[in-house]
C-alpha cells in the first residue's frame, strides 16, 4: 500500500480490465542439414529469403562428400520453402564432424580454404569448398605514372640512351671498322654519362642517358677520336659514345610523375607493365626479363629509375627459376630506356593502397576498399578482415579472414602478395587478351564427409563456442516446424536423425517435425519406415518431389519434400491460421512427383498416417493427406495437434504475470476471464467447433478445481475444455431418387 503522510495531490494509475493474450506465432521454421558454406556454432541465423540464404549459407550448387557430388538439398528445401509461402527459416548448419570444430570452425572433417606466404595468410571464414574463394587485387594509384617532355635542349646531368641507323650492311660483320669518313647516321637515343652536347662543332661530348633524339644526323666515334666496329655500335660494348648533334635536334624525356596520393618516395615499390615482350639488353648492360610483361622494383624520388631485383622478379618452375619468365640479375633500368620501344611501354604505378574483391565462380561477393600493405596501418588487411570480427553481422558479410605478423613492413607484406598470386594471370601470355591481373586462390576447402545423426543432434556450446545441430535451436522460442531434407538422401542414417529430431520435439514442446520419406520407397517400405515412429509431433510425406535445378546444371532434380511441407505450413498458417489443416494445397514449384500415387494406393498409406503428395489433371500437384504419425485417434490431424501447440504455448506467454500473485478468488477470476476472452476471439474467428460459446469450450478456475493441499503447496490450477476443427477428411455426397409428388 502506499503511504501518505504529508498533505498533497495524489495521482496513481490502476488499472480495471483483466489481462489479455495474444496468440503465438506458428510459422516461423527451422533446418538442420549439411550447406555449402556459414556458421557451424553458435545461435543459428534466420533468413527471410533465399537470396538472404544463398548470401549467409551459399549457393545451391552441389556439395561434394569424398569426392562425391549430392545435389544441395538443404538449399534446394530453402528455396521450396520461401516459394510456397514461408517467411522466417533459422538455418543450422551441419558437418561431418561438427562437434568437434572450435569456434573459428577448424577440426571439423570439412575444411576450410587457406592462402599464407609469411607474413601474411588468407582463410575462409568458415568450412567448405565454396570458401576456395579468389581474390583480386586492384591498386588504387593504378592510373599511369608515364610522362614525356620534348625539348630543345637537355639539361646537364640528364639521361638518355642512344640508337643508331643507317650503317652498312657490310660494316655489320664483326671486327669490321667503319670507314674513316665516318658514316652519317641516324641517332634516336643516346646512352653514357656526362652531360650532352649541342655544338656541332664539338664532336667528343659525352652523352647519357634520359633523353631521346628524333630524326638527328650523327656521327659515332669512341672517346679517342677512333671509328667504332660494327659489334662495338650493335652491343654498345662498354664504349664512351660521343656524337655529333645539329642545334635544331629536339630531345623527348621519359620519367615518372607523382601519383595522385602524393609525391614519389625514394625505394616504394612500382609496377611497369609493358604490352607485349621486349628486350632492353643493349640498354641494361644484358640483363635479360625473356617474355616477362610485368617488372616490380623500386623508383627513385626524381621518378626517373626503377631498381629490379631479380628475386622480386623471378618465376619458379619447381626447384629452378623459369629463365623464360625471370629477370637474369638485378639492375637499375632508365626510364629513358623506354623511349626506345614506345610501342611496348604500356604504365607504369607505385604499390600503396589496393581495394580488394572476393570472388567466387568470377562474381564480386563482397568487396573492401583503401586498404594500405604496412601492418602499422591503421586500414590493414587484418584490420579490416579481423579473424574474428567484434560483429556478428561483419562475420557473416566477410567471407575470408586475414592474419597479419604484427609490425610487417609494407615491402614484407607486397612481397607476401605477390609469392601468393596467381603466376598465370599476373604474367599471362603475349597473345592473351586480358591482361595482368592479380588474383589470389584460396584452396583446401572441402565439404568433408556425409554427416551422421550425431551431427544433427548437436551438442551444447562450451566456451566461447556455440552450440550445434538440434541443440542450437533450444535457445530460440519462435520455432514451431523442424524440417532435415538432406537425411533422407542417406537411408543408413535417416531414422536414426529422424529419432534425434522427435526427442528434439519433445523436448521442446511446441515443435512438430516433418519426415521425409527416403527416395525410391515403395508401398511396404514407406509404411514400414512409419511405423518406426508413434507421436503427434511428427508427419511424414511421401514420395519425393521434381522441381528445378538452381544451378541450371541438371534440366531438374528429384529432392524430399520436407522445404516444400513446411512451406506449406506456414504459409496455411499465414493466409488461413494454424486451425486449417496444411493439405489440399498445390506445391509451388514442384513439376513432377518421384512416383504417382493413384487413390488405391493412398488406401493402404493414409490409416498408417502416411501424408502422400497427389497430381490431379488440371489441379496441378497437391499434399494430399494431414495426419500426424501417432496412433492415438484424439491428435490424428496435424492441424488439431498444431492448434492446441498455438492455444497452450499462447496461454504460458501471455499469463506469466500470474505467477506469485496471491493466489485467491480476484486471481482465479482474472485468469479465468482473461483465458476465456481469448477463446472467446478464437470461437468468432471460426477456429472452433460449435454454435455458440458454450459449446465451443470452457474455463474453470475456482475451488471445484483446487484442493486446499494445492493451495498450500503455491499451484493454481485452471480447466480449460476446447472443441477443435477436425478437417472434412472424406466428403460424402449421398444421392438418391426420389418421386415427383405434389410439393
């Protein structure tokens, strides 16, 4: 009671209606079955569609136990299950093996795909062989870094590199001496050190590399004023060159420029990609790339040289170094040196930020950008695809994994990039039409082996690790309709799954399960798989349903009929409510049935309580039976074990404020009011049998119900009587003749 002790305006609020109930949900589902990729631990996801699935548990392509592919059918029951009206599905993933995985997924029989090359290492996030993801790289600073000046004159101390033409043919034997008139020729690049010339009358000006010279008539003499041989022009043998070179000579300049994201630092490493194979020997002292198209190295501050290491750009092939693919030695290559094939030089970037794709079957399934190499960034590759994400939602949108050696340099970390991309597609063939491209394969992941019932049981999380199977679900309240299509593809453990699922059941309570019969099945072996189980929570259909194939790989497949059922269920539930049995409903999506069941048939399966899917001309394909598996005639129909499920899961939830109220005459009769409003909705909704109130149920809550040793002993117990809507089974139309009479 309140207590008023100093004078005042008092406002309370009370109230003076009874309690009211609202009625539960029914259509929310769950599956239990092997899926090609997602979570294995933990509180299962729900999905409200299937593209939702396909994004959290992949695609329905098939999955492959030891080396044997088996259509998807835990995808393929998804799919069903949307399309004929379902909304939420929780999804509990399975493998062989399950219990055992820790919470990143490793130990269990599948695997998960990996890619490591110190310092850093790639991983699925979860088991499967849809986590052999690729990764492509694209570098942020990709645009070309290029450029060419013309002008008249080059500074002093400029680079360049020097061509010759128009020389005899006879004065290219070897030992052969030009004539001493000295030959004009046609100097196109210049190559030594010092600075250039311009005096035509100067004629022993050292030259250097850096610049080119178009269309300028020269001549060629060594240091001392003597002719060169023809092999000392063809090789530049080491021999200072001088020329003589007109005033009106223009000059073209090749360098790099700064990249958008700031000016050049000295030793970041670079990318030149050329457009076809070339040989810059004569330019780098005879140091050979062979039919390499990609040289990695490191500019200098001016942009005007790209140091190569032949251990950064070295292809293996085994034990050895493919000549063919690999830089001969390390050398310093002029930018100038370009000049000289123009037509090969195709951009040139530096290696900072990259943006990152993951693919799978060459579609982009999730994407990060502005990613930096050095692990002291603050955007490195394990901090923005952490191992384990702080999110539920970043774990399941990511799916790979990065680990990185703290205080990796970012030199460490593009060297680790690169050992691990794709040899193939980095350096592709001349006559290829795409061009380099920087991908990483994940590889190892398998699907394991086909899981067995200990697998779809589960077992409690322990640690930071979740739960599994039919266990993970415990811990979510709105679950009404259990379904495991893919267990009735393998008959060695089929029953035994279908056990775990009842016990499941009933452990729960308010769950029915939907038994697939196994494939093949005929009459006496349908009937004999049934009478291994006795309960109202359970239902079995059979045959087994014909629809399309997802993938497009199979003009159609033959699948369980357990997605189609429970989407059956829920949408009843949804349209009608829970008191309509779930038959007489076509199966959206199904274009055949495994085998025709004709009405003599049903006969012999119908009293087992056996559900059989029907086709009727013009009908199209139908579920054509509603009765569970129990042998007692009171919870024959699955929509009357159903609708009691709803009407006692309704009552528990919305009368726990009852509990510890004194238990007295003012309690018996808000309970007893408030249960019979609910009824009373449920008898105007048309839910129940009978023609007014009275007849459709009852209530009682008073002393009629309770002994004084109950209320001592804290219970208040309430009657509840309820006339249910059994479903118009077998319609009978009885005609007869009659007389024509007066009336």
């Amino acid at each position: 009671m309140p207590e008023y002790l100093a004078p005042g305006v008092f406002v309370e609020e009370t109230s003076f209606r009874q309690k009211s109930i609202e009625g539960v949900g029914t259509s929310v589902a769950a599956i239990v079955g092997p899926t090609r990729y997602g979570p294995l631990r933990g509180r299962p996801e729900v999905v409200t569609s299937f593209a939702e699935f396909t994004r959290i548990y992949g695609d329905a392509a098939d999955l492959v136990f030891e080396d044997t592919a088996e259509p998807n059918y835990t995808a393929i029951a998804a799919r069903a299950f949307f399309d004929n009206g379902g909304k939420q599905l929780f999804v509990s993933r399975i493998c062989r093996d399950v219990n055992l995985i820790d919470a990143s997924g490793d130990n269990a029989d599948a695997a998960r795909a990996r890619l490591n090359s110190a310092p850093l290492g790639f991983a699925a996030r979860f088991p499967g062989a849809a986590g052999n993801f690729t990764l492509e790289l694209r570098w942020r600073d990709a645009a070309n870094l290029l450029r060419s000046e013309r002008i008249a004159a080059p500074p002093a101390g400029t680079s360049a590199l020097l061509q010759v033409a128009g020389i005899p043919a006879t004065a290219r034997i070897a030992g052969a001496t030009l004539d001493a008139a000295r030959f004009p020729l046609r100097v196109t690049a210049i190559v030594s050190a010092g600075t250039v010339s311009t005096d035509p009358n100067d004629a022993n000006a050292p030259l250097v590399p850096a610049w080119l010279i178009q269309g300028a008539a020269a001549e060629i003499t060594d240091a001392d004023g003597e002719a060169l041989t023809a092999a000392e022009i063809a090789t530049l043998g080491g021999a200072l060159l001088s020329a003589e070179v007109p005033a009106s000579a223009t000059f073209t300049r090749v360098s790099a420029r700064a990249p958008a994201s700031g000016a050049l630092v000295a030793g970041e490493q670079a990318v030149l990609l050329l457009s076809a194979p070339s040989s810059l020997a004569p330019y780098l002292g005879g140091v050979t790339f062979g039919s390499r198209r990609l040289l990695r190295g490191t500019l200098n501050a001016a942009g005007t040289t790209l140091s190569l290491t032949a251990a950064r750009n070295t292809v293996m092939n085994g034990n050895q170094a493919d000549a063919a693919r690999s830089l001969s030695a390390d050398v310093v290559l002029p930018l100038a040196a370009l000049a000289a094939r123009p037509d090969v030089a195709f951009t040139l970037f530096t290696l900072r930020a990259f943006d990152l794709d993951v693919l799978n079957a060459g579609e982009a399934v999730y994407s990060v950008a502005d990613i930096a190499p050095a692990a002291a960034a603050a955007r490195n590759l394990a901090a923005v695809l952490p191992p384990t994400p702080a999110r539920q939602s970043d774990r399941l949108a990511q799916p790979v994994a990065a680990t990185l050696t703290a205080g990796a340099s970012a030199d460490a970390v593009l060297d680790a990039l690169f050992a691990l991309a794709d040899i193939a597609a980095l350096l592709p063939a001349a006559s290829a039409l795409a061009g380099s491209r920087w991908l990483l394969r994940l590889t190892g992941g398998s699907d394991g082996a086909v899981p067995n019932a200990a697998d779809y049981t589960g077992e409690a999380g322990v640690g930071n690790s979740g739960a599994t199977g039919f266990v993970a679900l415990e811990d979510i309240e709105d679950i009404s309709i259990i379904c495991t299509p893919a267990a009735a593809a393998h008959p060695a453990s089929h029953a035994q799954v279908v056990q775990a699922m009842w016990a499941h059941c009933r452990r729960m309570r308010y769950r029915v399960g939907i038994v697939d019969a196994e494939a093949g099945m005929s009459l006496n072996e349908v009937r004999s798989f049934a009478g291994q189980f006795s309960d109202s929570l359970l239902a079995l259909y059979y045959p087994w349903v014909v629809t399309s194939d997802p993938t497009g790989a199979r003009p159609e497949l033959t699948v369980p009929p357990g997605g189609f059922i429970a989407g059956v269920y829920a949408g009843t539930d949804v349209r009608r409510g829970v008191h309509k049995a779930p038959a007489n409903e076509v199966l959206i999506g199904a274009s055949g049935l495994e085998l025709d069941v004709n009405r003599f048939q049903q006969e012999l399966l119908n009293p087992n309580g056996i559900n059989c899917l029907r086709f009727f001309p013009g009908r199209g394909y139908r579920v054509w039976g509603a009765r569970t598996l129990s042998d007692d005639p009171e919870w024959r129909y699955v929509n009357v074990r159903r609708y009691f499920l709803f009407l006692e899961r309704s009552i528990e939830k919305s009368t726990q404020w009852a509990v510890f109220e004194p238990n007295g005459e003012a309690l018996w009769a808000n309970v007893r009011s408030t249960i019979e409003d609910f009824l009373y909705s449920e008898w105007v909704g048309g839910h129940l049998l009978g023609s007014a109130p009275k007849e459709a149920f009852f209530v009682r809550c008073d002393r009629s119900t309770m002994t004084q040793n109950d209320l001592d002993n804290g219970r208040l117990v309430c009657l509840i009587g309820v006339a249910p809507l059994r479903p118009a089974e077998f319609v009978i139309f009885r005609i007869g003749q009659k007389t024509a009479d007066a009336q």
